[in-house]
C-alpha cells in the first residue's frame, strides 16, 4: 500500500530540510505557486476529497474557500498540533518525523487562502515535537523557504510556533484560538465561524497537523490520485493510532474506509493471550465505545457516523474481555470532569456529576436509581453547549451504559434494599 | 425589518435583534442569568435555550438573532426540559443555603426552581467545596464562590463598564470559581453594582448583609440626591419592621434604569449615602433652648418679619437657599422672599469645595438641584456678601436652608455672626455644629419624606416621591414657607408639591408644559 503520510517516518534523519528536498520536498509548493491560482489549489483540495483529520472531518477544500478573499484584514491559517484526544499520537509523529511536510503544506494552503502568517499551535506536553518542528522552521528560513520572498518568489510566509499549556479543551478550534490571543481557552459562540472572525478577529482557517501533511502529496500527484487512495467522499489515507489489547499496537497508514476488524486483526496482530475482544473506541476517547459485534464497520468519517459513532482522531484503543467496562467508562468520565473548561454549566457540572456518579457505581455504593439517572444526566448535557466537547461527555459516557448497562447493574447489585 | 412569531405570537423587529430581546416585547419573559442587556453577550449559563424550527439543537436566545419568518418555541416540551436540567446542572454544586443567604427572596435561582424546576433531588453525591465562603473582596463586597453560578456577569461588568478588571474566574471545570485577581480588591467608585447584577447570592453588600430580609422591603422610586448627575434610584425601606435594624427605615438604595442618566448603574457614594435618613435628625422645633410648637415658631419668625417689612428694610434680611432643596421648595422660597418681600437678599451658591468626581457618573457637584435652583432663583445676591453683611451687622434675619454653616465658613465667623444677627434660622434635616448657633431650629424633612422635583446636571427634571412620612415634627421646606407666608399675612395657598410644580410650569419658562405626568419616571429636560 503507498504510503503518504508516514512515507518518510523511520528514515534516518527524516526531518531534516535537505533529506526532505532530496526526496522532491517543496515541489508542490513550487508548483502551486507558479503554475496554479489559489482556487485552482482550493479546486483540487476540494476534488481530493481530503477530510478534516483532526476529528470533525469536514471537507478542507471548503473550509479554505470560505475566507472572504476581498476581506481587507490579514487572513491567517493555524495548525492545530494541540493533539489531546485519548488515544491519538499521529501529530507528534508527524511533527517529530516529517515537519516539513507539515511546512510545505503550510505554504500551499497560505498561497491558497491568501494568509502571510501561519501559527503553530503545539501542545504544551509535546516538547520533542515543538523542538523538532521548531528546527525545521529554522531550516526553512535559512534556506529562504519561509520568510519574505520565499523560494525567490513574490510571496511571504511567516510561521509562528507555540507551545500550549496544557489544557485539552485548546485543541477545540476557537478555544484555541483564544489561548493563542493570550486569553484562558474558552470556545467561542458561533457563528461567526473562524473562516470570518477568528484569530484577532480576522480570517482565518484552521487546519490539524494531519490533513496540512497531506496537502502537498495532493498538488504533487493529483486530486483524483489522492481520493482513489480512499473510499467514497472521504479521499487518501489516514494514520490510525491503535492501542490496547493488540499485539502490535501503533501507527498504521490505511485507506480511507478500511475495515475495523482488518486493523485489530490483520494490521495489529489481534487480541494477545487469547483473549477475545470486547469494545473498541474507533476514534478517540471522545467516540462512541463500539462492541466487539460492530467492528464490521468502514473505518471513515460517514460509515462510523451511520452506526452512531465517530472517525474523530483516529484514535483506536481496543478492550478485551478482561476490561471492566464500568472501569472504563469511569475513566472516561474523569478526564471529562477534568478537562471540561467550566464555561457552559451543563458540561461544567453535569461532567462531574456524572464522573463521581460513575466512581460510585464502580466503587460499589451506588443505588438502582443512580444508574437508571446517569443516562439522562449525560444527555442533558450534550446539544446544549458552546462546543462539542459537551456532546462528546454525552455520546461517549452514555455509549458504555447503553451497550454494556449489565456490566454496570453487577456493580449495583447487592445494594438493592427494601427500604422506601 | 423580520418577522418572526415566538409562541405563536407575532412581531416584527429590527435586524440584529436578538430573540431574547424580541420575546420582551412581546411580555415574553425568556429565563436568564447570563444574559444582561448592559453587557456584552456571554452565552454560558444555557438557561435562555429555545426551539427554533428547522434546527436541530436548541439556541440560545440571547445570542440568536432573528430572521424573517423564524418561529420560536419557548415552552415546547424540549425547551421545557432542557430549562429544568439546566437549573439542575446549576444547583448540582450549590449549597443551597437559602436561609442563611441575603439574596434570599430575591435569587434567580430560587424563582426560576420555583417557575421552571421544580423536580426531585436526583443527587447523591458530594458536592464540590469551593475555597472562599464570607470572604471579603473589597470594602464593600463580600464573595461566596459556592453560590456563584459562573454567569460572569461581574467578571463582564468590571471588564467592560468600568474597565477595573479585578475579577476573573480561576481554575476548570466544575472547580471553577471566581475571585478577584492575585493582590487585588475590588475597590472602586461602582463596586456595590456587582451586588446588583449578580443573579444569585455570590456577591452581596456588606452594608446590606443580614439586616432585613427582602420580602418586608417597600421600593420607592426616587432620585439620587449625592450629586448634580441625578441617577435614578429605589428607595428600599422596611415597611413594617422598624424594630429589626436600629429602628432605621432606609435598607438600602438601588439603582434604577434610566438609559439617558445612569443605565443600570450607581456609584457607591450614592449607593451608600442613605444613612442620614434614620439617623442624627433635627426631629423637634426649637428656640435657642426651648422645645417650641411650629405656631409658636412662625410668630417668633413674622415678629422678626413684620417690622422690617413695614419700615422697607426688608434689605436686613439674609436667605441662604440650597441646591439640595427641591424645585418647588426653590420655587416658594423664590415667590415669598423676592416676589412677596421684594428686596430680601436670596442666594444659595456658598463656597463648597469641590466633591470627588469621575468620567462616568460620580460629578463633583454634590447638589442633586443646582441647575434647578440656578434657573427658578435667578439669584441677584451672592452668599458671600449675605455673610459678609451679617458679619458687619446689616442684617437682622438670616435664614439658612440646609447648609453646615460652621463647615464652610468656620466656628469663629458663625459664632460673631449668630451675636450680629438678631435671628439666625438653621432649616435642617440634620444635626450639626450651625445647630448650636442657631437661634430657631426647624426640622426639614429629607427627600425620601417628600414630592418634589431635582434638575440634574443635564437639565433633567426627575421627579422624586415619598417613601414614608417625615420623622418627628419635620416638614417640607415649601410647607414651613406657606405657614410662614400665612402668618406674614400673604399666603401661598399651596395644598400640595404637585401644585406648586403647576406654578412653576406657567410662570418659569424652561419649565413650561412640564406636568407630574409628563415627567413619569424618567424626566424631561429643561426648554432652552
């Protein structure tokens, strides 16, 4: 299978300006630069069917055509390198294997939706990433790559790397967006959407690590190329980060749709020790929990939202059948109450309710009406926020009571008591 | 402009009106408590969601702007749940401390529980201690961060009205809690606001704090009489309790709307300068160290009166008015002393340092009515000569309306001037040292024990009302004139304050076509 992301990932000294150069690096910067406008840039992201990799999957091409190029104000693009969802460590890999990937798509998507400033946003706990990244960045200035002028042509790029500070909710767009303004990170109300008001109240797009790494490939080899790489509306490949009880837990480059069950068995080597398998999360913890009789599914944005669950991050953690799913859940729920910014009350208090909820029932001192209130406590909370970390709380924790209730009933019984 | 229907109600409603706003108009109460019209749109607390059709989530209406033809559902079955979970969410971590809180009775958690929740405990578990309860943040506020809510409507206020930005809300998630930032106070001259728009019991005045509960408090509107801005306030007084604070009537002022003075707003001077009301008053007539009736009163008055008059000095007699008497108190002092005694020196500018002032609403000009007393005494005297010629001895009568003659021109002046004059008339509502030199005192009552009228520092005329009767035997300054006018033999024939203002509608030019009526609630400027 070609490889497009990681095709550099393990090489010596892959982030290296000059092995990346050597390896065609910057020709499709080139290229769009010289030979193309910046809609036909947008025009062939949009025909490679090239899907938001961050988690949210919407179609790049159209997010880039929404700035408003006769704006008067600076457009800026922002990389989202904010990686915190449970599970997923493919932009650390990016970021530390192949950085000028991420810079050269950089440059073709700036050319494209007319910005002179890019940001970086590197999540605080990634230090390695942001050193390597930041040298890369450094390359490409001395070899006039970024900068005034660059590659001796009429355009300027600069790039801007920063360190978050460690709070998942900055890898929400807008929330990020605020932490990059020097603000506490709380998602914004929308609309207006970031492509007309986001950083410092400009235009601005802002793109994962993962999908910028593939746009180069896309000006290289073609946009019908790249969406024969994967499946129907959901074009190339993506890096599934699979980790749990495998046996060869990592990073995989698949197609675009590729069966569940082909990564846990064929790529992942199964379930170890002979055990069975009994949950997957198919796309960070934020994704629904599947069960082991729904592992069938297509591993893209459409498929796993048909069977009500999530692509998201690509995050794959698989559970076999020694998993406590009650355990599970809990944990889940922890790093909700922990991570939710406080902004909305029902996600501010309903993620921690439910979380010590939980915590009870695991702990064996909840009561039968506990849990028959835990589901609609969860769903209270979703649809009713600034941002989807809210329905993440209730899809997410609500999947494990829905799909494994009985696991959480043995933890109840025994605590029934007749007493009115 | 859209159209929209809202409950099947319909309207039409500028663009950029937001649903919240336009289901007012209609009587359409959406519950809020982020949400204030003040402050910029923060869209946190949830509790404002509604249906609108063709979306699948539920918006808030304070941020949703209308569009034509939108329908909007504010009690669908959806919306009606999603209200009640919302308050549960807020009471999860909440202490429910209702009967030690002040809010109490006036906390928008407990009438929306009562209007949209109404539901059974589903909480087992513990709730989250937030570190501050009691705590003081400022001379005048003290914090409760388990009973904040995290509307942030103080973190807004400060932030956006009077850019001090002391607040701010520390850590996530539901350990969230607001407080002032690391070596700050909130301390500045709007402090007490923040107690006002806070929906729930997290801020409250320590002026306020456990002294009446709100339910036996009585508003009355009024005008702020500290200084010449005029903000529009709420007298709010203990109606029937006068045993639960120091027999005070006065809790405690509030500010009240007026987009064109003061918004929603009050400086603290203001807001704490109430407690001259219950305390420290004239509350008897008195001749040098007797206890006397108000008959008697006026005889020794026109007896001082009368001879003057008839021998034409009535130049021997001195009137020291006042900016802090209403305009109709003015306006009798103006037709007694000017129109029915001709020739009686009338001032009422004396040499006041200037108070504390700021760009926003606190003006250094502590008088609620110098612009009105400016137009309806048309002063020809000047309070410094008035006491100049006391000193020298040309005056006989000196009445004096309000002012603390001691504090601005001192012990010694006042003391050679109460031995010069033959009668020294301190009209006050307070005691102080010109007490003691007057020889007649007579008690005015103070604004919240009367009618009237302030001209603020824009020429608005505001009116005020009476909350409650004048403590002891005090009257208002225009009734002790009209006794005194009857007494000289030229009554005044005035029942009441609104009878007055009539007179000064038609003989005072600015003020022509100006009724009670008219002014309502929010004023009327003055004609040019």
């Amino acid at each position: 299978m070609e490889k497009v992301i990681s095709r550099h990932f393990g090489q010596d000294s892959s982030q290296s300006f000059i092995n990346y150069v050597k390896d065609n690096g910057y020709r499709a910067a080139r290229k769009a630069l010289t030979h193309m406008t910046p809609s036909q840039v947008i025009d062939e992201v949009k025909k490679s069917n090239l899907r938001g990799l961050g988690g949210a999957g919407f179609p790049t091409g159209r997010k880039w055509s929404f700035i408003p190029r006769e704006s008067p104000k600076p457009k800026y693009l922002v990389v989202n390198a904010d990686e915190g969802e449970p599970g997923t460590f493919k932009d650390r890999y990016i970021l530390e294997q192949d950085p000028h990937a991420v810079l050269e798509g950089i440059i073709i998507t700036c050319f494209a939706i007319g910005s002179h400033k890019a940001y970086v946003y590197i999540r605080g706990e990634y230090e390695k990433s942001f050193q390597t990244f930041q040298g890369a960045v450094e390359e490409a200035y001395k070899a006039g790559f970024l900068g005034r002028g660059i590659m001796g042509m009429d355009f300027d790029i600069d790039v801007v790397v920063h360190q978050g500070a460690g709070a998942y909710i900055c890898g929400e767009e807008t929330g990020l967006l605020e932490s990059l303004e020097g603000k506490k990170g709380f998602p914004r109300l929308k609309p207006p959407f970031p492509a007309v008001v986001g950083l410092f109240g400009c235009p601005t797009v802002v793109n994962n690590v993962e999908t910028i790494a593939c746009v180069a490939p896309i000006i290289n080899k073609g946009a019908e190329w790249f969406a024969q790489l994967g499946c129907e509306k959901n074009g190339g490949t993506r890096l599934f980060c699979v980790s749990g009880h495998v046996q060869k837990p990592g990073l995989y480059e698949l197609p675009m749709g590729t069966p569940l069950r082909a990564i846990i068995y064929e790529h992942a080597g199964g379930i170890p020790l002979g055990h069975t398998l009994k949950a997957v999360i198919p796309g960070g913890i934020s994704a629904p929990v599947l069960t082991a009789d729904e592992i069938d599914v297509k591993m893209d944005f459409d498929s796993l939202k048909a069977i009500g669950s999530m692509a998201g991050s690509g995050g794959i953690i698989v559970m076999d059948d020694t998993t406590d799913m009650v355990f599970a859940a809990m944990v889940a729920a922890r790093f909700f109450a922990n991570e939710s910014c406080g902004q909305c009350s029902p996600c501010r208090e309903g993620s921690g309710w439910a979380y010590r909820n939980i915590q009870r029932i695991y702990e064996r001192t909840a009561r039968p009406h506990d849990l028959n209130n835990l589901p609609g406590i969860v769903d209270n909370i979703g649809g009713n926020t600034i941002c989807a970390f809210g329905d993440a709380v209730t899809m997410c924790v609500g999947s494990y009571v829905a799909k494994f209730r009985h696991e959480f009933e043995n933890k109840i019984r025994g605590r029934i008591c007749n007493i009115n | 402009m859209p159209h929209l229907t809202i409950d099947g109600k319909q309207i039409e409603v500028p663009a950029g009106t937001t649903i919240i706003q336009a289901a007012k108009k209609l009587g359409i109460s959406i519950p809020h408590y982020c949400y204030h019209s003040a402050l910029p749109i923060a869209g946190n607390c949830r509790i404002c969601l509604v249906e609108v059709d063709k979306q699948s989530k539920l918006q808030i209406s304070c941020y949703t702007p209308v569009a034509e033809g939108m329908v909007v559902s504010t009690n669908s079955p959806k919306v009606l749940e999603a209200r009640k979970s919302v308050l549960e969410f807020l009471l999860v971590n909440h202490p429910l401390d209702c009967p030690v809180c002040d809010q109490s009775g006036e906390c928008k958690l407990q009438d929306y529980y009562m209007a949209h929740g109404l539901y059974n405990s589903r909480l087992a578990d513990v709730k989250v201690k937030k570190e501050k309860k009691a705590f003081s943040i400022g001379p005048t506020v003290m914090l409760d961060q388990e009973r904040c809510i995290l509307c942030t409507r103080c973190v807004r206020f400060t932030d956006n009205i009077t850019k001090t930005h002391e607040f701010g809300i520390f850590n996530r998630g539901d350990h969230s809690q607001l407080d002032v930032y690391p070596g700050k106070q909130l301390d500045n001259n709007y402090s007490g606001n923040v107690v006002d728009i806070c929906p729930v019991g997290a801020l409250t005045d320590k002026d306020f704090r456990f002294k009446c509960r709100v339910w036996y408090l009585e508003p009355t509107q009024s005008v702020c009489p500290s200084c010449s801005m005029g903000c529009n306030i709420t007298v709010e007084w203990d109606k029937s309790r006068p045993h639960a604070y120091k027999e005070a009537r006065v809790m405690r002022l509030k500010p009240r709307l007026n987009p064109d003075v003061n918004s929603y707003w009050i400086c603290d001077k203001g807001r704490y300068n109430y407690h001259f009301i219950d305390e420290n008053r004239i509350l008897r007539v008195q001749f040098k160290d007797e206890l006397i009736s108000w008959e008697r009163a006026m005889d020794i008055l026109a007896q001082a009166i009368s001879p003057l008059r008839d021998s034409h000095r009535l130049n021997r007699i001195g009137v020291l008015a006042s900016a802090q008497l209403t305009n109709e108190d003015l306006f009798v002092i103006q037709k007694l002393f000017k129109q029915l005694l001709g020739g009686v020196s009338v001032d009422f500018r004396v040499p006041e340092k200037p108070g504390d002032s700021d760009h926003f609403l606190m003006k250094a000009d502590k008088n609620p009515n110098t612009a009105g007393a400016a137009v309806i005494l048309a002063s020809d005297g000047n309070a410094q000569q008035i006491m100049e010629k006391a000193k020298q001895g040309e005056i006989d009568v000196l009445y004096v309306f309000a002012h603390d003659l001691v504090k601005l021109w001192g012990k010694d002046t006042v003391e050679q001037i109460a031995g010069k004059v033959k009668l020294l008339v301190f009209q006050g509502s307070n005691i102080n040292e010109t007490c003691s030199y007057a020889h007649l005192n007579l008690p005015r009552s103070v604004y919240a024990e009367k009618e009237g009228t302030f001209t603020n520092c824009q020429s608005r005329v505001q009116r005020i009302w009476s909350a409650f009767p004048p403590l002891g035997e005090a009257r208002a300054d225009w009734e002790i004139l009209s006794m005194l006018s009857e007494k000289l033999g030229t009554p005044l024939n005035y029942k009441d304050s609104q009878a007055i203002f009539k007179d000064i509608a038609a003989t005072i030019a600015p003020f022509s076509e100006m009724t009670y009526e008219k002014l309502s609630d929010q004023g009327m400027l003055l004609k040019k």
